[in-house]
C-alpha cells in the first residue's frame, strides 16, 4: 500500500489562498455591490466533488472545497434579496484534466461544458435557490482511485499533485452519459 504524506508544507496555504480565500475575497465584495445596488442579485461560487465527499488522497483541497460549500450555505438566508449558491461539476472537457483525459474518460463519460452552463443558469434564475449547491454529474461515475492514478504518474508528488488538480469523481460505478443535476438544499441558517 502507498502512504502519501497528508500535505506538502510549501503548497498548502497556496492551495487554501486559492481554493477558499479567494472565493470568500471574490463572494464578500460581490455582497456588498448587490447590496449597494439595492435590488439583489446572485452570485454562484464553484466548489467541488471533493467539497461534498472527503478525499484521504487531496485532505487540504478538500477541507477548501467544504469550506467554499459551507461559506455557500451559510447565505441561505441573508437577505437583500441577494442569493449565493454553488455549482459542483463533475469531470468536464476543460484544459485542468488535460493530463489525465483519458483515465477520466474510461471511468465515465465526462459532462458537457453546456450541462455544467445549463446548472449555473438554472441556480441563477430560479428564485428559489439560495444558499443551495448543485452537483453536476454523469448519470454514474466511478471515483478516481489511487490504482488509477498510479497508473499515469510516477512519483507520490505526482500522484498527489493530479489528484489535488482532478477531484475523485462521484461514488457510483458508471451506466451512462446521461447528465443529472442534483441539488443539495440548505437548511435554515441557526443565528446564535
């Protein structure tokens, strides 16, 4: 069995700075304009898979992504007629899964640039998302498993460094290419 080491020291504030910081620096004063501007608006961060499972493999990425879901969450009830949501997207054709295309490929057929444009438009026009993360998936996929990626990387570094980049996918073995949008409702937010 191979033992990753939990984080690299050097990349790990790096990796929260980008991955949640810049989410709650880009979501803050997109808040405060929607509130100046007096009539609300919408505003929808991108989290990931490894922000709705826990990945042992990417644990820095994941607490990130958990964090931007949370954060996400937490506006269910801000008010202002101004709503935050989060759009969760499964392996889809952009240039981040480039190096590992085809592992991805064979363990599900990816999702359509459009269907993840499709989730984003409809948590934007539907009044009634607020606070809420979409999941967008194949209608199964498998997750991306250390075999897996040990097949395409020779070092742990690289294993650990593809699997931060890629997400592990979404827990069901794969039937088809049919997209499926999940949404995860938030409850009321608790003021203590």
């Amino acid at each position: 069995m191979l033992v990753l080491p939990l984080w690299d020291d050097q990349g790990i504030w790096k990796k929260v700075d980008i991955d949640l910081s810049a989410v709650i620096e880009g979501t803050r004063p997109g808040i405060l304009a929607l509130k100046k501007q007096g009539h609300g608006g919408v505003i929808i961060n991108t989290a990931s898979l490894a922000g709705l499972y826990p990945q042992t493999l990417t644990p820095v990425y994941s607490a990130a992504k958990f964090g931007v879901i949370g954060l996400t969450r937490s506006f269910k009830d801000y008010g202002n007629n101004i709503r935050v949501n989060a759009a969760v997207p499964s392996f889809s054709d952009t240039k981040i899964i480039s190096q590992v295309k085809e592992l991805v490929m064979s363990m599900a057929p990816l999702v359509p640039v459009e269907q993840v444009i499709d989730a984003f438009m409809m948590l934007i026009k539907d009044d009634s998302y607020s606070g809420d993360v979409a999941r967008i998936t194949t209608r199964s996929s498998k997750p991306f498993k250390l075999q897996q990626a040990q097949k395409i990387c020779t070092t742990q570094r690289q294993i650990g460094t593809t699997l931060d980049r890629n997400g592990e996918g979404d827990p069901e073995p794969p039937t088809h290419s049919t997209v499926r949008i999940s949404i995860f409702r938030s409850h009321k937010a608790v003021n203590f």
